[in-house]
C-alpha cells in the first residue's frame, strides 16, 4: 500500500513539474499586440508592437521581391490585420502570419534594395517593445563617407518656408583649425518639429520649424566641412517618423538617428515662446539625470549662440525633455531665442542671423570637444 501510494505522489509530482514547464514556456512567449504603418514621401515604417522583447532576423528574397522579418518566440494576438495594402513607391503590402508554433512571421512585398531597409528593437514608448521596419530613405547622412541605408544631403536644399518654396543654400567659411578637433567625430543634429508641427509661431508668421531647419543645416555643413561624420534627424520640412504619428513616436524617432549612429553628440535646436512679447534670451538644457558632459555641451553651445547673435543669457537648466532623456549620449536641446519676442524673431528671419546663430552653435560644439 506505501509502495502503492509513493508511485501516485511520484506521479503526481511528475504532473505537477510538467504543467509548471508548460506554464513558464508560455509565459515565456511574446505577443504581437499590433502592425502598423505609417508612409512619407521619403520612407515607409512598419512597427510590430509586442508585450515584451523579441528577436528578430531579417532576410530578402526574389521574384517577387520581398523582405521575411522572423519574430521569434512570438505569438500572433487575435485583432491584428493580417494583410495591409500600403501602395506606397517603398512598400506595396504586407502580411503577417503565424509561421510556426513560436514565430511570426511578417512578409514586405518591397522592391528596395538591401541597403535601402533596415529592422530593428526599440524598448519603451508607446508599447514594451517595437520591432520597427524602415524602408525608403531610412536615415539622413551627412558625413563625408556613406553607410548603409544612408542618404547624402545636396548642399543645395529646397526648404518649405510657411508654405512658399524658396531655394536655400548653406554657405559657410569653416577654420580649418578646427579640423583637427571634429576629425571623425560623429554628431546628430534635431532640428526642431517640421511637417505637420510647425512648433511656435512669431508675431510676424516666422515658423520655428523652418528656422530650425536652416540653423541646422548649417551647422551640419560646418560640422561636415571639418571632417565630423553628420546625422541630421530631417532635412526638409516634415515630420521625422511620418505624419499624423503621436508625439512619443516622432520624439522617438529623432533620438533613434543619434542611437543608431552611436553619436558622441546630440543637439536638439529650437526657438524659445511666451506669452509676452517681452521674454527673451537664450537657454542650454540637459536631462536632469543627465552626466556632466551633457551639462557642459549645453553650456557651450548656448554661450556659442549668445556670443554671435548678442541675446541674454538664460542660463543651462535641467530638464526632462523627451530628445535629451532618452538619448544615449550627451545631449542638449538649445532654445536659440524667443521667436515670440519680435527683435528676436527679426534676428532669425534674416540669413545672417541664421548664420550666426549657426556658427554659435558649432562654435559651442568645437569647444565642447576641445574641452
């Protein structure tokens, strides 16, 4: 009767064990909660939404021309669109299927080239963790040699100036003394909101969006001229993940380009706003959490600014902004003057306080390196 009785609680011991692997397997498990899309003139993104980190691997195929992306120790969740007609130049449809037991399986009817798409991880945001699908234009290079799925910017650039079109063309003069100091150094220029966020608005009309944008394509050709290898988050006026996307997302993707290129720097440019017309001046901000590097970069590019355009000095503040939080690299968001306050706004209207406001800012960042 022991013996009897030892074999049934071995059993049931046994029992209990399995159903326990079985539960801990499945917990182990991704679930892919969502797909979207969302398409630009420049690229098309496709997120796989996932309650926890998955892996993934990537592959092409021909006739028709296809990308396979292999999620694994995945699950497909029941409400995701199986099949999305994209009509896009870069994509035309995706599918997503169950491949096997524990892997999804998503299939990109593209016709672009290897270097032309690129996948990859992003942790936090709007889900735990996103496998993101570039395909188009998928980052904007300006350094002097290219890397994969990159896209060189012409010295010549058509920028969207509240809504009339004028040709704009970085002309700088840079000391080849500094050559030695920015030599192979790697940067990621933000020029502020774009596309559908034309961030704040002078008393005149003069978007921030488009200062911005020029400010940071001089500084990018400067920083260019004197051998640094250069990511700037856009080159035109639009939105940097796509439009319509929500503000984690866009704020996201501007700190991906730093990330993705392992920068040793990141600037953030943007104008300042109040309700009174009075406020003025010039502000550095860090993380709060931020190193100390990232406190003296936003010190130097702020005092940069300062020395060439003549505004007060607002001092280097902390902050949470979303761009300097979640970059992995010192970083700053500058806001260069108060376009709100009409002699500042007249400062950033012209092409010389474009320009200067650009050399302060390069000047800051030569500095920061010398340091």
């Amino acid at each position: 009767m022991n013996k009897r009785l030892a074999i049934v609680s071995l059993v049931l011991c046994l029992t209990l064990i399995w159903f326990q692997s079985i539960v801990l397997a499945a917990s182990d498990v991704a679930t892919i909660e969502d797909l979207r899309v969302s398409t630009s003139d420049d690229k098309v993104r496709i997120v796989a939404d996932a309650n926890k980190e998955v892996d993934y691997q990537s592959f092409a195929l021909s006739s028709p021309n296809r990308v396979v992306v292999d999620l694994s120790n995945a699950t497909l969740g029941k409400n995701v669109s199986k099949e999305i007609d994209v009509d896009n130049r870069y994509v035309e449809k995706v599918r997503v299927a169950q491949f096997n037991k524990d892997v999804v399986r998503i299939v990109v009817e593209s016709p672009v080239k290897k270097n032309d798409y690129d996948v990859f991880g992003i942790v936090g945001g709007s889900s735990p963790y996103r496998v993101a699908m570039d395909f188009g234009q998928i980052s904007y290079n300006l350094g002097n040699s290219s890397s994969s799925g990159s896209q060189s910017m012409s010295n010549n650039t058509s920028i969207n100036s509240n809504n009339n079109s004028n040709n704009y063309k970085p002309s700088v003069n840079v000391d080849k003394n500094t050559k030695k100091v920015l030599k192979g150094k790697v940067i990621t220029i933000d020029p502020g909101h774009g596309g559908s966020d034309s961030g704040a608005v002078g008393p005149t009309g003069l978007y921030e969006k488009t200062a911005t944008l020029k400010i940071g394509l001089n500084v990018a050709e400067m920083l260019k001229q004197s051998g640094a290898k250069v990511y700037i988050t856009r080159k035109t006026d639009k939105d940097v993940y796509g439009p319509n996307a929500s503000a984690t997302a866009e704020l996201q993707a501007r700190c991906d380009v730093g990330n993705w290129s392992d920068s040793d720097i990141f600037v953030s440019i943007h104008l300042d706003s109040f309700t009174s017309p009075s406020a003025k001046g010039t502000t550095g901000y860090y993380y709060t959490g931020g190193s100390y590097n990232s406190q003296k970069l936003a010190t130097y590019v702020k005092d940069g600014i300062i020395e060439q355009i003549g505004t007060p000095d607002r001092g280097t503040k902390t902050s949470n902004f979303y761009v300097v939080k979640n970059t992995e690299m010192p970083a700053t968001l500058v806001e260069v003057a108060f376009v709100s306050n009409p002699d500042e706004e007249a400062i950033l209207k012209s092409e010389d306080g474009i320009k200067k406001a650009a050399i302060g800012i390069f000047n800051g960042i030569v500095k920061y390196f010398q340091s």
